[in-house]
C-alpha cells in the first residue's frame, strides 16, 4: 500500500514496517557509500581511512584466528559482568528513590552529583583500588553504568500512574503489596528499556575499561593497533564492538517484545 510523502511526515504515525527498514537500510547504504567515495577516490589518505574492502579482507583473516574470538569472549565477560553489577545494586536503589521521598532526598542528588564525573577520571582511584585485575575493568564498566541505571530505575518508578496506587489502596493493599505487585511489574516495560540503554553504554565504556593495564579483549586489540597506525584493524575492532553491542540491544528488545507485548517498549 502507497503512503503519501503527508503520512510518512505525521507526528509519531506508524510508517509500517516496509518503510521503517527501507529508511534503516538506506542510511547504512549512504554511510557506505561515503565512505567507499572517501577512500578509494582517495580523498582520504587510506593510512587513516581504509577501503571497505581492505577493512572485510581484515575482517575475515581475523576471523579465523582464535585471538579474535579470545578477545570477544573477554570483552563481553567484562561488560556482562560490570552490566550485572550496576543492575543489581541500581535498581533496588532506584525503585527506594522512585518510590519514597526520603530515599529519593538521600540518593538522587549524590547520584545526580556523581554521574557527571567521567568514568575515566576514576582510572587512577580504580587501579589503587582494585589493582589491575579484572575487576579493574569491571569496576570502570560498573561506574559508566550505575548512576545513570539508579537515576532511570527511579524515573521508571514515577512513570506508573498514580491511579493505579489509588485503586490498589482501595482494594484494601497493603504497602509492601503495593510496591511488590503493583509498582514493580507496572514499571517493569520501562525498566526492559532502561537496561537496553544501559547495556549500550556499558559497550560504550569497554574501550575505556580496557585502558586498566589490559593484554586482552577489544578494546586493547584496538589500542594496540592504534601504535602502529593500523588503521584497518582499528575499524574491525570498532566494527565487532558494534556488531555486539547491536546483538545485545536487539535480544533485550525481544525480550521484552515476549515479555509485555502489550507495551509500548515492548513493540
């Protein structure tokens, strides 16, 4: 069915699904596009911008080593588990802070406060703390993560409608019954989308991790090609952290897709 250059324009209307993976693809098309132009029209020198070609030959020769998959393994070990860490603190923290005033008066503002403060500032304090071990790199993951999840987890909170408080006090609940099956599974959609977002910014924050000292993982192998200008392997590198971080996003999504079908973040 044709849709009008008028639908395809209105305020938050559905394109359809044909539409919506027409404009994705097409956008990752262009970004190819200029790319290929810029390298081999050598508009760009090709030691700092290599040809799509060069970068899927690399890929492929990586492929087949098993440095890459050791990288890979470790990497998402470190993000998995920093990710983990920053859930199972923030978000008991986050649902205090969303639901009770004095808890969000002892919580937000430091949490406020804190996450404006660059996860690598806290390299030199994390390797006095933690040594240069993994859970160095854990710990950097878990605090690019944490104070963002606390402030989300409290927003998700405040989200659920205050009518859905007020029948269930009508209905006789008490106030732990309110918070542990009205709050928390009302919120828990959003809170699907939280952690989508924030397991992104724990991709996002690997190559900062792995600046701890590190011999291993993706965002060392990235590094180390950095040193010698090997540019080709600077993009496969980038381009496997993508691809990951792309998985992760698309399995929270459909996790949460089966989850709560019913909502909005779950479609």
């Amino acid at each position: 069915m044709k849709k009008s250059a008028d639908s395809l324009t209105r305020i938050r209307t559905d394109v359809g699904r044909s539409w919506y993976m027409t404009g994705a693809m097409l956008s990752f098309i262009g970004l190819l596009i200029t790319w290929a132009i810029l390298s081999y029209g050598e508009y760009v020198n090709t030691t700092f911008l290599p040809t799509p070609s060069r970068v899927l030959a690399v890929f492929v020769q990586m492929l087949q080593s098993p440095n890459l998959w050791s990288d890979i393994g470790i990497s998402v070990y470190r993000v998995t588990m920093g990710f983990l860490l920053a859930a199972v603190i923030g978000i008991p923290l986050g649902v205090l802070a969303g639901t009770f005033k004095f808890a969000e008066a002892a919580i937000q503002p430091l949490t406020e406060f804190i996450r404006y403060m660059p996860a690598t500032a806290f390299i030199p304090l994390v390797m006095v703390w933690a040594g240069i071990g993994e859970g160095a790199k854990i710990l950097v993951i878990f605090i690019g993560t944490f104070f963002q999840m606390v402030l989300m987890v409290a927003d998700n909170i405040r989200l659920v409608p205050e009518d859905l408080l007020s029948a269930s006090y009508t209905l006789g609940a008490t106030r732990f019954q309110v918070i542990t099956r009205v709050l928390i599974p009302a919120m828990m959609p959003n809170l699907m989308d939280t952690l989508r977002l924030m397991i992104g910014w724990a991709w996002t924050y690997l190559v900062v991790a792995e600046l701890v000292a590190a011999n291993s993982g993706l965002g060392y192998s990235i590094l180390k090609a950095q040193r010698f200008l090997k540019t080709d392997v600077i993009f496969v590198g980038i381009l496997v952290i993508g691809i990951l971080g792309l998985l992760t996003d698309r399995l929270f999504a459909f996790v949460n897709k089966k989850l709560f079908p019913w909502a909005e973040g779950g479609s």
